[in-house]
C-alpha cells in the first residue's frame, strides 16, 4: 500500500478544515484511500477506488493530508452495503462496504507494495509475483468467523446517528460492546455483531439485561469505578464447548455464583466460566487473578489432526478455518523431508510446530512467553507427538553456537513474530544459521518487508524470495497474514 513516506513532497495546497471534492484512485495503508489534487496526495478513510467523494480536511503535512468522508457523491462499482447497522460507527469492520473480491485485491496490492515501498525489493527484477489472496472458500466465511471476541463494558455510551433520530429515551450510562474508534472511553451498545456468531450476540445482549437488572455498575474509564470490565468470548470452531470470561473489578462470591446460577439456566451450552480481576487502571482483560466458577478452564479446538487446549489468556489464531489454510501454505513452502530438522521461531502454543511434526523429524520451538511453552508441551503431550522440543526464552539471547550445538542445525526455519517483527541483531541470527529453507509468516507486511530488506542485504546470507502468499484471516478488515519462502540464492 501506498504511505504517507512514499507520497511525493508536493507543497500542500489545502488548509485544515477546507471541504473539497475528490475521486479516489486507489487503497492505501491501513484501509485508507488515495486520491491527488494537482499531484498533492490527501488519504480518505472509508472511501473506495472509484468513489466520488466530498471530504473535509483536518490533516495536513507536506506530502500529504487526511481527510474525513463527508459524502459520495458518485459510488464506486466496488461498493456494497454494509450488513451490520453499527458499521458507520464502530471499528470491528471497517469494510464491509467494499466487496469482498475487492478487499482480497487490496491486501494483495498491500504485501506487493509493502516489499516494494518498504522492502525496496523489486519483485519483477526478482523474478517472483505476489499470489492472489487466499480468502473464505465460500461467502458465509466472511462473517461469524471469530472465536474469540473481547467485549467492554462502559458507564459512557456512545449513540450513533440513527439511535439519537430514532426520538427513543436511551440509557447513555451502560453499554457492552466494542469501542468507538479513537475513544478509550466510549463503547457502542452493540445488540447485534457478525463477527462471532448469532449465538455469541444473544449472549452479549443476555449478560447486559442481567447486569442491568441486578444493578450492577460497568466501568467508568474516567473515574476508574465500577465492578464490570469486560466480557470475552470463546467459541471453538471444531468443538461445541464454550468459554465465557467476566472480567470485574475485584472479586465478589456471591455476584459470581448468582451469574454462575443465571449463565447455566439460561446458556446452557457455556462448558466454562472464569472470573478475571482486574484492579488496574489498564483497560485489558488481563488481570492479576483468575478464579475458575465452574467447568475445566479451557476449551479445545482443532486444526488438521490435532487438538489443542486453550486456555483463557492464551494465543490461538481467531479464524480457525482460514489459520488451517495458513499452515497448509506453511506446510507446502518449507517442502519437508524426513529427515528435517525444523526451529519453530516465536512458536507461541505450538500450533505451527504440532502441525508439521508428523512430516519431519524433529522440530524445535522457541517461545519468549513461558505459559505459552508450558501450554506447547502440554498440547504435544496431549496429542501424542514425542518429536517437539520447546523452549523459553528471549530469541536476541538463544541463538548462540552452544544452542545450535544442542539442538543441531536446522534445515528449515519457520518464523512467524508479533507485529513488531524481528529484532535486527534477530535476524543477523538468522541469516548467520543460513538454513536450506525459510518460511516467514507474518501479520504486518509491513515489518515482514523490512526484515526480508535486512536478510537479503546480508551478503553472507543470500537468499532470494521463491513465493510470496497473502492469506485472508481477517474479513471486512485491512489486516492480512502473508507467508514468503526463501531459499539460498
């Protein structure tokens, strides 16, 4: 995608607050259109290539400016409408309104020119094309696709345009939903979501009337008052248990045994409650304290021929289907042999290192966090693989000679970091451990760039890129997982 950096430095010739007309040539970063006046670049969030649009400035810098969408004028052929009521407002779908082939171009537009922009690499020069995304095999799997969702509870409600035309006496001082974007403060009152499933938006609007009819007080961002914080969800895909997480400020034994009492008679299909506390200001669902009222404390879900155990706070891909899709792309570009030695970098759970065990001999993961190792051995245990090996520990501090003396040395490396990426001194790492082959799985296509950038401009690396997949976890939404191959040059 186009960014800010890449635009060209043309004096701006708009000033804060002036409303202008634009027709928007195509997506930029972060689900953002682009349109030029007289060369000058201005960003339009929620307007589409295509679009004829009036917008009012509020943005501006030297190369570019930010303007908000005030009208279409004139539709883009890749316009849709919405499904959900609150997407005008809220920020769980930010596209909805384009279609959905569309969003699949884009994001397939946003890994090319993120490696070209903030890769530098030219993909042509290279010899190698970003694939075509791989989105929802049918179109009922671009809604109700999350299984887990994180709803919050707020004394300050935000009211969208047709609530307040509605004339309706509404309680501004409760609401359970998802945050307006840009307010930490304000939360929607969702009655309705698509990003979960039916079942889970019943839940949502049952918890609220037992709340509201018990009395009890959600939380005041501001004030730092209330009892009720958040309310997180989990719904397997391949299982039919369910989780529910109440989230309060402090624990009290007699309001969780009366919702304990409510959830079982009248959601009967909930396998397991767990009451997090957190007293913190931070609004998270983290806390310093769990208290499991009823049921194991975990659900299971599947991915291939494995079954994994999920606990409350623990990391497990949000779109199971389309995860199992990503791993089936891992599985073809690291092209496995028997005899494979493979390191499972940033293994989180172990989902990747389960998942490929059965095709090589032998796979070490490497996790930073050390209930998410114990949550791997836990899972290998459970699923009978003997061949996985899991270790904890910060990655700058692990890749020495002594540990790939252990562990000897890999013949394919899977990396798969946060957002941020690796760390610099990471990938130098990488590049001195020069495995066969490399599979790098990322969520920001951005950061995946720049350390491709760092890794192929090691000269005692020199690898190049063999394939290049973007795969669609994240329906409605700019966000994208994309999976590159290297191998040596």
């Amino acid at each position: 995608m186009e960014t800010p950096n890449s635009a060209p430095p043309t004096r701006p010739r708009l000033k804060r607050g002036a409303e202008i007309e634009l027709t928007l040539e195509k997506f930029a970063d972060r689900g953002k259109s682009l349109a030029r006046l007289d060369g000058y670049v201005v960003f339009v969030a929620g307007a589409v290539p295509g679009d004829r649009v009036r917008a009012k400035v509020f943005k501006r810098k030297k190369s570019f400016a930010e303007a908000r969408l005030l009208e279409v004028l004139e539709p883009s052929d890749l316009r849709t409408e919405p499904r959900c009521e609150y997407f005008a407002a809220c920020g769980g779908c930010k596209w909805q309104h384009v279609e959905y082939e569309a969003q699949l171009d884009m994001k397939q537009q946003a890994v090319a020119e993120a490696l070209a922009h903030t890769g530098g690499l030219d993909l042509e020069a290279l010899g190698v094309e970003v694939r075509p995304t791989l989105g929802a095999e049918d179109t009922s799997g671009i809604y109700f696709y999350r299984n887990k969702m994180e709803f919050s509870f707020a004394a300050q409600r935000w009211l969208t345009d047709w609530e307040i035309a509605s004339g309706e006496t509404l309680d501004k001082t409760f609401a359970l939903g998802l945050h307006v974007p840009g307010r930490f403060d304000k939360v929607l009152d969702l009655k309705a979501c698509y990003l979960q499933s039916e079942w889970s938006a019943r839940l949502v609007n049952g918890v609220r009337a037992f709340a509201k009819e018990h009395g009890w007080e959600p939380w005041h961002a501001r004030n730092h008052t209330g009892f009720l914080r958040h309310l997180v969800i989990r719904t397997p895909a391949h299982t039919d248990e369910r989780m529910v997480v109440l989230v309060t400020n402090g624990y009290d034994a007699e309001r969780m045994a009366a919702f304990s009492d409510w959830l079982r008679a009248d959601f009967p299909e909930v396998t397991t409650l767990i009451n997090t506390v957190n007293t913190g200001v931070a609004q998270t669902a983290y806390g310093e304290a769990m208290h499991t009222v009823f049921g194991s404390g975990v659900v299971h879900d599947r991915m291939g021929d494995y079954t994994f155990e999920i606990a409350p706070n623990a990391f497990f891909q949000t779109n199971t289907k389309q995860a199992e899709r990503l791993y089936d792309v891992v599985v073809e570009f690291a092209d496995f042999k028997p005899d494979d030695l493979v390191y499972d970098l940033y293994c989180g759970a172990g989902t990747i290192s389960l998942t490929v065990a059965n095709q090589v001999k032998r796979v070490v993961g490497v996790e930073l966090i050390e209930e998410a190792v114990q949550n791997a051995r836990a899972n290998a245990e459970a699923n009978g693989v003997d061949n996985c090996t899991f270790v904890a520990g910060d990655m700058l501090e692990l890749f020495t000679p002594a540990f790939v003396e252990e562990h000897r040395h890999p013949d394919v490396l899977i990396i798969d970091p946060p957002r941020a990426g690796m760390h610099p001194k990471v990938v130098e790492q990488v590049a001195a451990l020069r495995p066969e082959r490399i599979v790098y799985v990322s969520c920001n296509p951005q950061t995946q760039a720049m350390d491709l950038k760092r890794l192929m401009d090691t000269t005692a690396a020199g690898y190049r890129i063999e394939a290049i997949q973007p795969v669609d976890l994240f329906p409605h939404t700019h966000h994208i997982e994309n999976v590159i191959k290297l191998v040596p040059a």
